[in-house]
C-alpha cells in the first residue's frame, strides 16, 4: 500500500456526514503525511531528467547510470556543466530509482 492509498482510506471516511469535520485535520492524516515525509520524500527534477532516469532504469543497473552521471560532470575538467541532475544527489537519484511515483516535475 503506498502511502497516497492509505491517505484515500482516511479520506473516505470524510463521506460519513458524522465525521465531516475530522478531516484533513485527523491525527491519522498528519501521522500518514508524516511517514511519507520521512519515507518517501518527493524528489523535484524536470521532465527530462525524469526520462533519462526512466530510460535508465528500464535498460541499466544503477552502478552504471550513477557512474554515467559522475563521469558527465564536465565542471571536474573546466567545461561547461550539463544541465541534468542538477541540485540531485546521489541519495535523491537512488531514491527516485527505487520509487519513480515519488518523482515531482519542476519547470526547468
């Protein structure tokens, strides 16, 4: 169960006319919002990184596209930088790898 249908649970009992003022406010959202927070934080990248990150993942492990990316890094030799993965660390690319739905487009 992914965090998103855990919310949709919660939030179906905003339904019941009884518990119309429970929601979003209940201890059981903020608690949901929390663990997602912690263990399943948005990573933000543009829609291109996105899809070399998706192409990646379909065709390589992810020793080779972390290394493609390492040895991209043109400013190490003086060049202009690429424009992929910026502001991305190792971590937040690991955990995009490891759940794509977390992934937010941000404008480039």
């Amino acid at each position: 169960m992914t965090f998103d249908e855990a919310n949709k649970i919660v939030e179906a009992f905003d339904e019941d006319p009884e518990l119309e003022d429970w929601m979003p406010d209940s201890k059981v959202y903020k608690i949901i919002e929390g663990l997602r927070e912690e263990y399943a934080p948005t990573v933000e990248m543009t829609k291109n990184d996105r899809d070399i990150l998706l192409h990646n993942l379909q065709n390589y492990p992810f020793d080779v596209f972390a290394e493609s990316i390492a040895l991209s890094d043109k400013e190490k030799f003086g060049l202009p930088a690429s424009k992929e993965f910026k502001g991305l660390s190792i971590e937040d690319l690991m955990k995009a790898w490891l759940h794509p739905e977390t992934i937010k487009i941000v404008d480039e």
